[in-house]
C-alpha cells in the first residue's frame, strides 16, 4: 500500500498510508494529512490515485494555488506524478512518498 512519510532531519517522524483514495493536505480540519503552519494553505495540495495507468500504485499530486507553492524533488509543481522514493516539500515540510514497501526503509519507526 502506498505511504507519505514526513520527514525530520531525514528521518521518519510520521507515516500516511494512502488507500487509494484523494488525500488533501492543508491546514484546514478536512485535511488527511494536516499540517499546522502558516507557510500551508488551508488547502494546499493534494495527492491522488491516478487512472488508467498501467502501474496499480500510480499517484500523483497536485498544487491547489497554494500561495507558498509544491515542489517535488527540486522543482516547483502544479501537478506531478509520484514515483516511489520521490521527496516533496510544503512549506516547511518534507516528505517521501513510497509506492509500496515503506515498512522495509524504516522498520522501527513504522509499526504500529
């Protein structure tokens, strides 16, 4: 199953799994993955499965005219596919996304 880890200093602070279904990021109380700084929008970004692809964990995110902006890896975004080891940034945030297999990089920090 797909999995947005947030990370701190490049480590594992918090993990999202993505079941197949639109996950909003914001700082708005709808959010899936809520994130309380003023350098997010209310609704800021979102991430989505993406259809007819040939790839069952095809994901792709997409800048809501956030006023800060989405960048996946170096380069700002308004909408980008995600491949698996892809690192995006919102507002003060980072975080990588993980196709499949999350709990294999980061054993420990992810159970439960």
């Amino acid at each position: 199953m797909a999995e947005v880890v947030l990370l701190q200093d490049d480590l594992a602070v918090r993990k999202y799994t993505l079941n197949g279904v639109r996950a909003l990021i914001g700082r708005c109380r709808e959010a899936s993955i809520q994130l309380e700084d003023k350098t997010v929008s209310a609704k800021h970004a979102v991430i989505e499965p993406v259809s007819g692809t040939a790839r069952a964990c095809q994901y792709a995110i997409q800048d809501l005219c956030s006023t800060n902006g989405t960048r996946v890896g170096s380069s700002v975004v308004r909408r980008s596919p995600l491949n698996d080891g892809d690192t995006f940034e919102i507002g003060g945030y980072r975080f990588r996304f993980f196709a499949d297999e999350c709990r294999l990089l980061f054993p420990s920090l992810l159970e439960g």
